[in-house]
C-alpha cells in the first residue's frame, strides 16, 4: 500500500516533467531539427572512420580541428587559432546561407557535415588508440567539441530564420519586409555566437595544455 501510494503522490510531479519537456522540444523544434542532423553526421562519420587514417584527417583539419596529434606540441596561440577558424567557417556559411532565400535549404548539410567530422575524429581515435583513445577524446576535445557545435546550432538556427523571413519578402504583405533593426539584430546574434565559438576555442586551449601532454600518439 505505501509503494502504491507514493507512485500516485509522485506521478503528478513526473507528468509536469514530462509536459515541460515536450514544451520545450515545440519551443525549440528547430534547434532539435539542426540536433538530429548534427548526430546524424556524426554516427554516420563514426562508420566512416575505420576506413580512415591520419592522412585524411590532416586534409580535413582546416574544417574540423581533427588533427588531434597537433595538440600536444602546438603553442596555445596556434591551438586557439585553429579552433575557432574551424567553428568559423561554419558559422560564416550559415550567416551567408541566412542572407539568401535557399539558405534554409544548404544550412542543414553544414550541420550534417560537422557532427560528420566530429564523429569521424571520435571514431578514428577510438578505433587506432582503444581505451587511451577515448579517454583523450572525452578530456581533451570532446567538451570544446561541444560548445563548437552549440554555436554552429544556434548560427544554423537564426540563419534559417533569417533566410525564411527574405523568403516571405516575396509576398504582398509589406509586414513581413526586412527591417534595419531586424538586420541590426542579425548581426548582433551572430556576434553573440562568435562569443560562443571564441568560448569553445578557449576550452580547447585550455584543456590542451593541461591534459594532452599526459598522451603520446
């Protein structure tokens, strides 16, 4: 009787949880629609990477930061540099991408290919290194990975938004024409991602130099 009183006493609660949450993935639809590209990518590199080597990761380094040997030895500019020129260069394409009406259409595949990266690193490392391989891989570059890819989420959020809203320009109703304020907000969202991007370079660099001398690759 107690246990059955206590699982009518909490269900409430549990039913509010669940409400909120469903709540909050329709508030959010777009960032879970960039988030399913995003794993999509990356489970889908993660097969891809048994049939990589190190090579082809170094040819990919400018886009992804894959070059997890480069690490060790590189001074904390040039980690910092590296890092952020790879969140970057997505984040630009997606701001472009958000200045054209077929923008909506190409932000998913940028979206796709970087947890692509992410996931072809992760399962190079895994696959050539085993259980030391993981371990870099969760200290050293999975927790700048993640802000990386929070900020390529958001730059691919308000980019479709963006392009959605000079989509709806072509129609007769003046009230969805473009702003100067709307443009000036724009702006000022994807300054805020940069802020992001510059916080996941920072993690890099600071993970680097206190952890990736503990490896040897």
């Amino acid at each position: 009787m107690i246990r059955i009183y206590h699982s009518f006493k909490h269900r409430p609660v549990f039913q509010r949880g669940v409400r909120l949450l469903f709540r909050a993935l329709r508030e959010n639809n777009m960032m879970v629609f960039f988030s399913l590209f995003l794993i999509g990518g990356a489970v889908l590199g993660a097969v891809f990477a048994k049939n990589a080597d190190m090579s082809s990761l170094k040819k990919l380094d400018f886009l992804f930061y894959s070059n997890f040997q480069s690490r060790v030895g590189q001074s904390f500019f040039s980690v910092f540099s590296a890092s952020f020129a790879s969140s970057f260069l997505f984040i630009l394409f997606c701001f472009l991408c958000g200045l054209s009406m077929w923008g909506m259409v190409l932000i998913p595949a940028a979206v796709f290919f970087r947890g692509f990266g992410l996931g072809l690193t992760s399962g190079y490392i895994y696959a050539a290194y085993g259980g030391r391989g993981i371990l870099f891989n969760l200290i050293v570059i999975l927790p700048g990975a993640l802000f990386c890819c929070l900020a390529i989420l958001l730059a691919a959020r308000e980019g479709t938004r963006f392009s959605k809203r000079i989509a709806a320009c072509g129609s007769s109703d003046s009230s969805k024409a473009i702003s100067r304020y709307s443009i000036k907000l724009y702006l000022l969202r994807f300054g805020v991602i940069l802020c992001v991007a510059s916080l996941a370079a920072l993690t890099d660099v600071f993970l680097s130099a206190c952890f990736a001398g503990m490896f040897s690759f």
